[in-house]
C-alpha cells in the first residue's frame, strides 16, 4: 500500500509530492553517512539507557544525604524526577534549534557538535559518579544535573540524523531509513540498560567506570565522524531560508499545517501513552513481580531487543508493502493492549489470583505487543513528517516532531507516576495509557488523506 498521488499543481509547498528527489548522491557517501547516523543514535541511546538502572541507587546515595527519607520522600522524589527529566527537557528546547542549523549550514558540523558534547558530559558523569556522598553529595547531584541536561542537548541532534536519512532515501524508502534509526535506538537501550547493571554487579564502588566508558565510545563515534561522514544537505534543490536561530515560526507551520499536524499528535500522544509504561516498569517490576532495584535492568533491556529486532528487521521487510499510516494504525492498536495488560497484570497481583509464572506470561506478551507497536509508529510517523515538510526546513520540521516526543517524556513521569500511587492497585496509569492510545484510531483516515 501508498499513500495516494496527489497532482503536484494541487499542492502547497509543504506537501510531500512536492519534495524533488534526492540527488545522485554516492552510494559510498550515503552509506558513510548513514552508518554515522546509526552512530549517533546507538551512543544518544546507550548514554540514556546506562543511567536507568543507576538512577535509584544515586536517588539512595546522594538525595538520601541531603533530603531525610532519600527518594521516598516527596522532596527526595522530585528531585531524582527532574533529574530523569532534564535529559528530555534539553531535547524539546534544542531539537528544533540543531535542525534549524542543520538546514543552514549543513548536517555534519551539526552531528559532530552533539557527538563531542557527549563526550564532555559522559565524563563529567563519570566523575560525578565517584564523588564521596558524605562529603560531596550537593556537588555530585550538581554535576549529575549539568551531564544529564548537557547530554540532552547533545542528544537533541537526533532530529539532524533524521534529517540525514531524509537527505539519503527517496520518498518512498524513507520509513526503511527511519527504521534503521529505530535498530539503534533498540541496540542501545538493549545495551544501555545491561552496562549500567553491570557496573552495578562487578563495580559497586566505581559507577563513574560506565561514564567514562560512555565517553570512550563517544570520542570514537566523533573519530570515524571526522573521517567518514559526508555533507548530505542538498543546497542546490533546496536553498536555506533566512531565519533567526531561536525562531518559534517551525511549531506554528508543523501545527497549523492539515497534512503534518495530526502526525504530529499522533506522535505525541504515542509517546505520552507508551511512556507511561517506561516510567512505571521498574514499579510494576517491584510490586507485581517482585524484582529487586539490581535485576530491574532485564526488563529494559527485553525492552531494546523487541525494539532492534522490529525495526531493524520486521519493519524493513515489511516496509514495502504497506504505507506509513497503515504501520501507524496497526501500531497504535498493539501499544493499546500492550499497555491494558500491564495494567491487567497488575491487577491481578493485588487480587492475588494468578501465579508467578502467569504474571510473567501477560507481562512478556504486553510488553512485546507494546514495543512491537511502538517500532511500527515511530518510524512512520518520522517518515510521514518528512514527506510532507518543506526540504528547505526538513530539520528544523523533523525537530519539532521530535520537540513532541521529547515533551511527552517530561509529561509521562509527572504524570502516571503520580496514578500510579494515587490507588493501591496502580491500574490509573494503564486505563489512561490504554485509553490515549486507542483514542487515536480515529485520526487515522485523516492522517491518511494527508489533511
């Protein structure tokens, strides 16, 4: 399936058909370009999926020695809360910012930029890390709080890489390049998650050892980047606009255009809803499953294999066959009962009824059919995104999509954390997760019709 061809007379300058096809770039250069790309978005994944299973235990390390009652307590849990937010709060501010740079003066000095920002703040991670937390507390939390929000910036170039992709495929493989971002964001949240427990297991007394490890892969990320990467902007088929550098002009075209708005939403609400099983995974891992804080890594890290083997091989096979808003549809509705049986599960453990083998079974089954769904949406919606945007402002579009998820991860934690515990049996955050996602499905012809 395709979406369907509209006369190119028809259209305005923002819709897809109207996008010129790439130009002959090498064959050589693109595949540079997008092994960079994949780079970019394995290490931005691996940073963040490092410091979950870290999170606790410098919520009991340092927070306990600075707020009475540690991450229990409300004080204590709102500021490891902001300390998880501040990596994606960077993203939604600078997402559009580096796009809108990357059309101006080209994707590569974009890309570099984020991968040596990375490495500065993987190392100021790393030392914060192995800061004495009775002497240094206040000082550790500080400098955990820069290296989170300098690596959410770093990582804002993701929108870049996106664009980078756009710059390499034709229009009708574009949701095949986007998949190949979402492999590596599954490869580095598979292993994100395993190096962070790690260092728990064999290097309890020297966390900052996975920061500077961090670094490490992101000073070789930023080699091959000097050496392999390519310009992959099209100056010739799309000239950059004169804009100013913090200009809110991309949000109100994103959203006030019929064709890129609803995917914009939709992508949105995707987030928001399957965030919402994110930030009450380890909960659930804890209360209906009983995990404990150190095993809670497995979880997450079944999270990333589902997520790599669906896009970097289910997705792409199937990529051909059907459109963009197909793979959305089916997307969407995989994540709704992903997400219901989560809440079922835990359900079920407050009424006692099931056993330890079953509660396993629903979660393995609702967590598939959520990160299945989730590796169909993502894709396509950027794909979509694409299309339908401006080529002169293809980073800066693709940044206020991904400004949209970003928010989303702001929002998820404040809010179904807070359901969550709102009622003994913690089923509020998956009635509303459950309830945003297949409230969506109604959008999808209009998605579809492209306005």
């Amino acid at each position: 399936m395709s979406d369907p061809v509209v006369p190119t007379s028809e259209i305005p300058r923002t819709h897809p058909e109207i996008e010129p096809e790439p130009s002959k770039v090498a064959d050589t250069s693109s595949r540079k370009a997008m092994f960079i790309v994949f780079l970019v978005v394995f290490i931005d994944l691996l940073g963040f999926g490092i410091v979950l299973p870290l999170l606790p235990i410098y919520g009991d390390r340092y927070v306990a020695q600075l707020v009475p009652g540690g991450k229990e307590a409300p004080a204590g849990g709102a500021i490891v809360g902001l300390l998880m937010a501040s990596f994606s709060a960077m993203q939604f501010l600078f997402a559009p910012l580096w796009g809108r740079i990357s059309d101006r003066v080209g994707r590569r000095p974009i890309l570099l930029v984020g991968l040596a920002g990375s490495v500065v703040c993987y190392t100021v991670f790393g030392f914060a890390s192995d800061l004495d937390p009775g002497q240094m507390a206040l000082a550790a939390l500080v400098l955990l709080f820069v290296a989170r929000m300098g690596a959410g910036i770093a990582g804002a170039t993701i929108s870049t890489a996106q664009a980078v992709i756009a710059d390499c495929t034709t229009p009708e493989k574009r949701k095949g390049g986007m998949a190949l971002i979402g492999a590596a964001f599954g490869i580095g949240f598979t292993f994100g998650p395993l190096l962070g427990a790690g260092s728990l297991w064999f290097l309890p007394n020297h966390h900052g050892a996975i920061g500077y490890a961090a670094a490490g892969l992101s000073s070789l990320a930023f080699g091959l980047g000097c050496v392999l990467l390519p310009e992959t902007r099209r100056f010739d088929t799309a000239p950059p606009l004169k804009r100013k550098w913090f200009d809110t002009q991309a949000i109100r075209l994103a959203l006030g255009d019929p064709s890129i708005a609803p995917v914009v939403w939709c992508f949105f609400l995707a987030t928001l809803g399957f965030g919402g099983l994110e930030v009450t995974l380890s909960l659930l891992n804890r209360d209906a499953l009983g995990l404990e804080e150190r095993q809670n890594f497995l979880p997450f890290a079944y999270v990333g294999f589902v997520l790599m083997l669906t896009q970097g091989f289910l997705y792409r096979r199937l990529a051909p066959r059907f459109s963009e808003a197909t793979f959305m549809a089916a997307g969407i509705a995989l994540m709704g009962v992903g997400v219901a049986c989560l809440g079922v599960v835990t359900w079920m453990s407050v009424q006692s009824w099931s056993t330890p083998a079953a509660l396993w079974t629903i979660v393995i089954f609702g967590l598939t059919a959520a990160v299945v769904g989730f590796a169909f949406l993502t894709p396509s919606a950027q794909a979509l995104v694409s299309r339908r945007s401006d080529p002169a402002r293809q980073g800066e579009i693709l940044g206020v999509n991904q400004s949209a998820s970003a928010m989303a991860r702001i929002l998820g934690p404040i809010l179904f954390l807070t359901l969550y515990k709102a009622h003994s049996s913690h089923l509020l955050p998956y009635i509303l997760g459950a309830g945003l996602l297949l409230a969506m499905l109604p959008l999808m012809p209009r998605i579809r019709r492209g306005g």
